[in-house]
C-alpha cells in the first residue's frame, strides 16, 4: 500500500520540535533545542467529587504484606559477608562496624531545630494540579493523586483512574498544562509544532496506538514519531551500537542495540528500580535505628526525603569502610525544620547492590519479568505481520509443488524414507520465526542485573554482536547513580562471561560525553529528530485519521 509522505525538503527546526520522555516518577520534557529538558513530577491530583471514591498512588512502592523478613536478613548478610571478603584499593582488607554499634549511636541522637517553620501548604484554587505542586498539598486533601506510568508502563490497575481512557486524559492534562505554563505554547498552537515521544524498549501495541491518537487528534500535534528509549539512549551517547542498561525509578531494562535497531529477542524488563533501592536502603536505616521515628514511606515529602538519602548516602565505593557520619534535614510544612545527623555503615553499599541480589526487592513483593510479545495482529491492519508470514508460507508451499516429471521420483523417495515427515512441516520450520529463549530464572528467585546482561547479550542473532555488545555496555537512566557501582557490574560479568569471550575488552560507559545519565535518551531523540534521514518518519494527523496503525508498522523506527 503506497503511504503518502511528508514533504522531504521542509526545513527542520529544533525549536518547534517537543521531545517527551515520560517516566513512572519523572516527566522529562522540552524542545528539541534546548540543552536541557523541564524535569518534574509525572504525577496528577484531581480534586474528588463530595462522598466520591478516594484513591492515591503511592509516591514508594509500598511494602509487601508477604516479605519474609528472615529470607531478607539471610540475604543481607550474604551480601555483609561478600563485602567483608573484598579489599580496598591499597590491598587491605575492608573492615566494618557492627550495626548494633551504629543502632547505639543513632538511639541517643535528636533532632536540632534550624527553623519555626518548614513552609506553607499549598492551598489549591482549581480541581486540579500538577506537577512538584502535588508533593505540598495536605496529607488530608480532597484530592486524588495518580501517576499515569507505574513499573515503565500504563499504570493500569482496577481502582479509581486506573483505565486506559482516564491514564490518556490524565497525561492529555499534564502535557498540555506543562506545555501551556512552562513553555507558553498554547494547545491551539501546538499544530505548528512536533511531538516526538519515547516509549519503552518493550510496548503495549494498544497502547502506542492510543499515545499516537492522543499527539496527534487530541493534543493537535502537526505531526509525530515514536523512537523507543534504548535506541535514542545511543543516539545522545554517539554510539552505533551499545547493550544498553537502563535503570529507572521502578523498572529495569536491558536490550541490545545495533544502527538504530533494537534486537527483540534481547529485550528484557524487570519490576525493580531506583524506588525498590530505596525502599531497600529505608529497611537498612530503621535496623539501624533511623532517628527520624516517625518517618513514613507513605508520607509524600518522607518519601522524596528517603530518595534523597539513597542519593546522597549510597555507593558502592570498597574503600569507605565502618561508620560515618551523616547530616540531613526534615522539611515539612507547618514543623519546625529539623536537622538529624546519624551514623551508617555498609548499609549505604548493600542497598546499591540489590541489584545484583534482587531478593532484597521482595521487601516491594514479587517481580515480574517481562519480554517483548510477538503481534496477536490488529483488526485496523490486515497486512501485518502475521498476515505477510501466511503469504511466505503459501508461497513457500507452491514453490516446492513437484513437477509431473518430478512425480515419480518423489514417490519412490517418499516411500523410500524410514523418517517419514509431512510436507506442511517442513514448510513451517522452513519460514516460522525461531521461538526466542526465555530468559531463565531460577526457582523462588528474581533476575539480577548481571544476569539479564549476560542473557540479553546471548541472545543476540551472531557471534560478532555478541563480542561487540561485550565491549559497550551503556547504563543509563536515573536509578543507578552510584559512585564505583559500574566497576562492581563489570567484575561480575567478568567472573560469569561465556570463556569463548574472556579475551575481549569488557567496556561499561556511565557518563557519556559527561552528561547526566537520566538525560541521555532525552539528549537522543532531540538529535534523531533533528536529523535529515528522521524527515520520513513523520505522521501528520491527516495520515493518521486515513491508515491509522498501519503508518506505524510502515514508518515507525523499530519492528512492529
């Protein structure tokens, strides 16, 4: 079917361009100019309807009712003891305080009063608000709070707004009060501009399909492209191909990407990230009795305090060793502002490797593994994939039909034959795609970094990838930020990597071109659409309302 398209010769202007990144926690946002994205809170209040339904999001995923703690201790040791057997960097043996000497230390700690007051309250005049200003409503509002993206997909869930038509109307609002408030582009002008928006490395189908409904006939977008985070992660590295690690508030993906293509059968995602550290580090802190008693994952502001704790305080830096002492401040509003200072130890080093012994996120309850499905088909586009894998198949049947000077020949073989198969499948082993290996994952256990990284790279189609993904793996993505965190991953690849593959530099990359992690992909689809090859991946509206999901299997940069 010939797809009409846009006129190659229009001139690209990065300053009429919105590149948006959503995420669970953060929405990143701006022009394709700019050097920098607005980064602010994903997030929604809607003020309830009088003796309406309640419902909030959690700003931490909430803790499990299920947790074992002796399996969690049991861990946590593990790690302890790991930890104690490792040397510091002049060959010395890493030493650590006990917790109960830090427990003994926090107890006699209080609070030093800075200030009268932590602030103000905000007091809404609308029904509705967004943004940073959702964290300074009051804990007994009106109003309630949801978060479109949850786990690095549709936060979909059987509570108040937790369908698919009130996630597109809830991020409808937001993008269109960001866009009109902070960047003064009303929604009638938004027709002059483009919308490239990143998706996830592994899609909902549905979903991209309503995203691209929501640019381009709600929002009035001119025109669109959807480019999935790990390839522009590549692009905002200057790097042709790269495994890449993206580690986010509450999610974790992995997938290798070669010239722009990122491999199916190499993605995988798993139900943790930098909110499940967190969490993680916050049970820690309180083994150690954490000063701040009353404390709460539930409490909005507690909950931002507890990220930036993590931030602040962990790392995975083997030459810090024993306790340390630490200084942080409570903000709330209508308090006094108060000052703790604490001591911790290993605790700010164990809670960074969770990542590698995933069994500290059952505290968040179980996780989930997710890969990329093959298409179930779509009744808007009768010549998908699956439509174009029968055609392969007919023509494959025909071609092989024997000739009748061939018949008795191929007779006498058939009957000939001890092992005899049916002509249909050999047909369907012929052209069916190979059913990619699942990713393996051990009884009662979760997958852990390392372990995804060495099976999304072994699952690459060749052996020449396979060697190149070795020598560039790319950790982006805000759940990460570590300091010495990327050395520990690459001495536990390099203890686990295929012994055909040990002679190859092993290459991690944290920061390229000294830019902020969480950045990178954002960085990436701002040049993408800036490029000259990017012009044919445009979809204007018009298109859209006439071949629909189509234009995507046509012009979309990945494999629909």
């Amino acid at each position: 079917m010939p797809l009409p398209q846009e006129n190659t010769s229009e001139h690209c202007h990065a300053s009429s361009i919105i590149v948006i990144h959503p995420g669970s926690l953060n929405l990143r946002i701006g022009r394709a100019s700019d050097l920098h994205p607005l980064v602010t809170l994903h997030s929604i209040a809607r003020r309830c309807y009088p003796n309406g339904q309640r419902y909030q999001d959690s700003f931490l995923p909430q803790r499990s009712d299920t947790y074992s703690t002796p399996e969690l201790e049991e861990t946590r040791l593990s790690v302890s003891h790991t930890l104690q057997s490792c040397l510091q960097s002049d060959g010395r043996r890493r030493y650590a305080t006990p917790p109960q000497q830090i427990a003994a230390f926090n107890r006699r700690t209080t609070p030093q009063i800075l200030g009268a007051s932590g602030g103000d309250w905000l007091i809404p005049d609308g029904d509705v608000v967004i943004g940073n200003d959702v964290l300074r409503l009051p804990p007994k509002s009106d109003f309630n709070i949801h978060f479109p993206f949850r786990r690095g997909d549709f936060n979909v869930h059987s509570g108040l707004g937790g369908s698919i038509t009130s996630i597109l109307a809830d991020l409808e609002t937001i993008w269109l009060h960001i866009l009109e408030t902070n960047f003064n582009i009303p929604q009638q002008n938004l027709k002059m501009y483009k919308a490239v928006l990143i998706i996830p490395d592994i899609y909902n189908r549905t979903y991209l399909k309503e995203l691209t409904t929501l640019l381009l006939n709600r929002m009035e977008f001119g025109s669109c492209f959807l480019v999935q985070d790990h390839v522009a992660a590549t692009f905002g590295s200057g790097l042709s191909y790269a495994c890449v690690v993206d580690v986010g508030d509450q999610k974790t993906s992995v997938s290798c990407v070669e010239d722009g293509i990122c491999h199916s059968n190499t993605r995988v995602r798993m139900d943790y990230g930098g909110a499940d550290i967190t969490q993680t580090f916050f049970w820690l802190l309180q083994k150690c009795a954490f000063p701040y008693k009353s404390c709460s994952e539930l409490n909005r502001l507690d909950a931002m305090l507890l990220r930036k704790l993590k931030e602040d305080f962990c790392h995975v830096n083997l030459d810090i060793c024993g306790s340390q002492e630490k200084t942080f401040l409570v903000r709330q509003p209508n308090m006094n502002l108060l000052q703790y200072t604490i001591q911790v130890g290993d605790e700010c080093i164990v809670a960074p490797l969770s990542l590698f012994s995933p069994e500290l996120f059952g505290i968040t309850g179980p996780k989930c593994v997710h890969t990329q499905k093959r298409s179930t088909g779509d009744p808007e586009d009768p010549h998908d994939e699956n439509y174009l894998r029968e055609i392969r198949r007919k023509g494959i049947k025909e071609n092989m039909e024997p000739t009748s000077d061939l018949l008795n020949e191929a007779y006498f073989e058939q009957t000939n034959n001890q092992n005899n198969t049916n002509d249909d499948d050999i047909v369907v082993d012929t052209i069916e795609v190979a059913v990619p290996k699942e990713f393996v994952i051990n009884p009662g256990q979760i997958l852990g970094l390392d372990q995804a990284v060495l099976q999304s790279i072994d699952r690459c189609p060749n052996e020449d990838l396979k060697r190149k993904m070795y020598g560039c793996i790319l950790i982006v993505g805000g759940g990460m930020q570590f300091a010495g965190i990327a050395t520990w991953l690459q001495n536990r690849i390099s203890l686990q990597i295929p012994y055909v593959y040990r002679g190859e530099q092993l290459d991690i990359i944290t920061n390229p071109r000294d830019m902020d992690s969480s950045m990178v992909a954002w960085k990436g689809a701002s040049i993408m659409s800036c490029l000259e090859t990017a012009q044919e991946l445009w979809i204007n509206g018009a298109e859209w309302e006439k071949y629909g999901v189509r234009l995507l299997r046509e012009r979309a940069p990945f494999s629909w």
